[in-house]
C-alpha cells in the first residue's frame, strides 16, 4: 500500500504555482496499478490534469514522446502544457471524465463505441510504418513475453497453493517459446506501436472532435513496437470487462476487414496466442497486486480472466499449452472463488 506522501503533494503544489496556475485547488483522480497518480487542477478559468510521476519509479518523458508521436498520426493524446521531468510532473490537457467506460454504463451504444476503438486502432496501426518515427522504443520479444508469462506460475499459482518443481516451469516457458516464435517472426504482419493497455477504461470520449480524434487515448507511457495483434486484444477480451461474444466476433472482422493486406490466419494465430499470454501475465500481476502492494480490489478480475484464459487454450494451436495446464493446474485452482477461504490469505 502507497503510504501518503506529504513531501511528494507540496512539490507538486509548486510545480502548480510556478506553472502559472496560482490559487489552483487539486484533486485526486485515480491512483493506478503503478506508482503514477492524476490530480485535476482547477484554476480560474479551466481545468488541467496533473500526473505525479516519481522518476525514481515512473518514466513521464516516455508519455510526452509517444503522446506527440500520436498527435503527429492525427489522433487525440493530451497535450502537454508545462513539464518538470526532473521532478516527475506533468500538467497535460484535462480530456473530462467521460471515459468509454462511464459512457458505457450511463447506456451509450456498445456497439458505436467499440466501432471508434477499433478504428482508431487500425488507423493507429496502418499508418504506423510509414510514419516518420519520433520515438525510439524497446521491441515486445521474446524475452519480455516470457517474462510476462510467467507471472502466472510465479505469483498465482503458489497463492493457489500449487507448488510447481523446477522442471514444471521449463517446460511452460519452453511450451511458450514455441508458440511465440511463429508469431514474432511472421513478417507478413507490420511492426506497429503497441500501448498495451488499450481498453476502454483508457479511452476517451471528446466531444466536438470529428472521426477518429474523437477518441482520446491515455496510459501509453508502457508502449513498446510489437505485433498489431496485441491491442486488439487488450480492448476485445478485456481483464475488467466482459464484452460480448458477439461483439468481439463482430469487432474483430470490422479490424480485418481496415487492415486487408494482412493475411487473416496470421492475425488470427497471433491474436489468439497473444490473448492466453495476456491474460495469463495479467493473473500474476492481479495477484502481485494483492499480496505483494495491498490491492485486493485486483482479485475480482479473476474469474474473468480464467474464463477468457480457458477459451483461448481450447484453440487446437494452444493445444500443447492445455495439455500442460491439464497436468499441473487443477480444476480447482482455475476458479479463484473456490480459493477465498485458502490458506494463504492472498484469496480472503
């Protein structure tokens, strides 16, 4: 659990005065799964968000860089209006609150909504190649989806009270290797920038703007260049929200249909694969989350998230993968509701 920062809210209240903002009042927003947190800071006559990002832990310049990356696409990311990276803070543009997921359940179109994500991806990710690259960023390989994976065995597993030998571990991650392979090396599909956390809790509703720049995005500072199949993913088979079998079905045929020269059945291997990666990396941080920082709330993503893990390992390509969680994962230990009363606590 983050302990209150004194020292940490009277900086940023001086970086708020010496930004010109004299007399502004600030307030909290959210505090995300990181150590980042958002203020909205109110001044006389408008309104700006704050983002407090400790350099020690955070990286703000990597927002500012892949924020102006995205503007220069024509698309909406939050302008910066005054910076301090040495402290770590940032006044950027306030988009308002009306996030797709608030506009979701005040009862907007799934549908409508899901259309403009999906085409503000695809228009994101065409033009990717052919722009003219301000950024210089780290590739999503091997190494760094390994590492993701196995989350899963490091963190939820024990929890679970399942204790794997050695030997176990290898041959997921070797299980995994040779499913990623294929993927990564498939160049009949484009390198493209990957926000990693496209879904609709980052997505924004901006009224007055036409098209694709009607949706803002936010949290890309993680982006990383891999394969395009990846954010489709996080928006479509999403860790905190059910969305659709049909939508999804329905959502994915209107990305292929924006993205035609690139071959169906290798997009469709990586999304698939990619989707089990996803969700099982995201079941060991969910559960980092609540034994290692305090954050329980985490866990009721769970089931969830086993539900979509056990559809994708029914593909006959994730086949082998299956057969490996049929041998040292149990029934019982896929369904986290069976697991609140477990001995280790993390589950209670």
């Amino acid at each position: 659990m983050q302990a209150p920062q004194p020292q940490r809210e009277q900086a940023a209240q001086s970086f708020i005065q010496q930004a010109g903002w004299t007399g502004a009042r600030l307030e909290l927003l959210a505090a995300d799964a990181s150590f980042r947190r958002y203020f909205r800071v109110f001044g006389t006559d408008n309104t700006a968000i704050l983002m407090d990002a400790p350099p020690q832990k955070e990286n703000p310049e990597a927002f500012l860089r892949i924020a102006e990356q995205l503007v220069a696409l024509d698309l909406s990311a939050p302008r910066c209006l005054v910076r301090d990276l040495e402290q770590g803070f940032l006044l950027l543009e306030d988009f308002g609150d009306r996030t797709f997921t608030r506009a979701l359940a005040e009862g907007a179109s799934e549908a409508q909504l899901y259309d403009l994500a999906v085409d503000t991806l695809a228009t994101l990710q065409r033009h990717w190649p052919d722009a003219p690259k301000q950024v210089n960023l780290p590739a999503y390989d091997l190494r760094k989806l390994l590492d993701e994976a196995v989350l899963l065995v490091d963190w939820y597993l024990p929890a679970a009270g399942q204790h794997l030998p050695d030997s176990a571990r290898r041959a997921y991650l070797a299980l995994w290797q040779e499913l990623l392979e294929p993927v990564l090396e498939d160049n009949r599909l484009p390198s493209v920038l990957v926000l990693r956390d496209y879904h609709v809790d980052n997505l924004m509703i901006l009224p007055g703007r036409e098209g694709t720049k009607a949706c803002g995005l936010l949290d890309f500072q993680d982006a990383v260049i891999g394969t395009p199949a990846y954010d489709l993913v996080s928006l479509l088979r999403d860790a905190r929200r059910d969305v659709p079998t049909a939508l999804q079905q329905r959502e994915l045929e209107r990305y292929l249909a924006a993205c035609p020269e690139w071959p169906r059945a290798a997009f469709e291997r990586a999304y698939w694969t990619l989707g089990a990666q996803r969700n099982a990396k995201i079941i060991g941080i969910f559960t980092r989350l609540a034994q290692r920082d305090g954050k329980p709330r985490y866990l009721a993503h769970l089931p969830r998230l086993w539900r979509l893990l056990e559809e994708e390992l029914s593909r006959p390509e994730l086949a082998p993968l299956r057969a490996w969680f049929d041998c040292h994962v149990p029934a019982t230990a896929r369904n986290p509701a069976n697991l609140m009363s477990a001995a280790t606590g993390v589950f209670s």
